[in-house]
C-alpha cells in the first residue's frame, strides 16, 4: 500500500459488524482514523463537523443499506445536500447484507456511489477497495 487514508468512515446500525470492520481496517493499518457510525444521521454530523479540531475529513465511505430511522438511501439524499467542502473527494461503497438484486441496481442510478460489495469487509476486499480507488498506477 503507497500511503496511509486520512479516515474511513463506517455507516452501520449493526455495533458487531462495526467492530469486525474497525479491526480489519486497523490490521491492514491503511488509515490514519475509524469513525464508526451506528446511525446515519451521526455520520451526517460528522462531515458537517469539519471546524472541529480532531475532524479528519473521510476518503472512503462504508455505507450499510438497511438501517432504522434513515437508512443508507435516505443518507444518500441528505448527503447530496451538504456542502461541496463536505463531499470533495470523498469514495462511497455499499457495503450490505442484502441480496435484493434491486438494490444493487438501484446503487448504480446514485453517482455518489462508487462501488457496492457484500458484507463482511475482509483484508482482501478492503486490499481491492484501496486499490482500486486509491492507488495510482
């Protein structure tokens, strides 16, 4: 790996499944900071949080699709509305559970997201993510 991310950014109602994936990340030690976020609108907080001392603006994005009170859908939407600032650069996967085909579909009509996978996160999918959106050739 070429160089360490600013901040991952998980989005995941499930606290297990956020545990599973801070450790994974830590283990490839490819980012500076995990911020796991149980709610969507906590991870909206937090990009519109960026005057804040500690803020280290996400580059990549782990959304999860089927949430309470707003899932990763309705997070999208709102996330369309922040600042530019707040969005800039900023790589969104899906990463879900779901099986539906629709969702998937539906993921692809969003140009805020980059790619869609299938929980769980492991080293070599999150090897391939950083890869793929963060390395250059």
């Amino acid at each position: 790996m070429t160089q360490q991310l600013n901040c991952i950014l998980l989005v995941d109602d499930d606290e297990a499944t956020n545990f599973l994936h801070t450790l994974i990340i830590e283990e490839l030690q490819c980012t500076k900071k995990v911020i796991a976020c149980d709610k969507a609108q906590k991870a909206l907080d937090y990009l519109r949080a960026q005057q804040e001392e500690d803020y280290l603006r996400p580059d990549l994005i782990l959304l999860d699709i089927n949430m309470p009170a707003m899932d990763g859908w309705d997070f999208l939407d709102e996330y369309k509305k922040l600042d530019e600032t707040q969005r800039a650069k900023i790589i969104i996967v899906m990463l879900t559970t779901s099986l539906n085909p629709d969702h998937e579909e539906k993921a692809k009509t969003y140009e805020e997201i980059n790619g869609f996978r299938h929980k769980p996160l492991s080293v070599p999918m999150l090897k391939n993510l950083i890869k793929e959106y963060f390395e250059e050739e």
